[in-house]
C-alpha cells in the first residue's frame, strides 16, 4: 500500500482502513503467541501500512 494511493482516499474511508489494519493486527498478535501464526513476515507490513494510515489521517486532519 502506498501514501499516495491512500491521499485518494477520504479521512472516513481511512478511519475504516485503520480499524480494520489495528484489527487484522491484533489478530495476527493472537496468532504469533499461540504458535500460529503462518506468515511471521506479514505483522511488519501490516504494521507499516496501520502507519501509513495514521500518518495521512494526521496530515488531512491538519
């Protein structure tokens, strides 16, 4: 996901996004605890891509 194609996006339609990645995130935390986690590699783009998400909330908003 990159910054530029979240700019598009709108600040309610980023809201959803970033609930959803928080979600998604503390899902896979679950995962990895309990030894299940299948793709260890995927809590740090999700990670990233939750930051993209609040950085460009952060900028519409000022």
């Amino acid at each position: 996901m990159k910054a530029a194609d979240l700019r598009d996006l709108g600040a309610d339609e980023l809201g959803v996004k970033e609930r959803d990645l928080s979600d998604q995130l503390f899902r896979m935390r679950i995962q990895k605890s309990m030894g299940q986690l299948e793709a260890p590699d995927k809590v740090r783009t999700v990670r990233r891509d939750l930051a993209r998400v609040k950085t460009v909330l952060r900028q519409k908003r000022a």
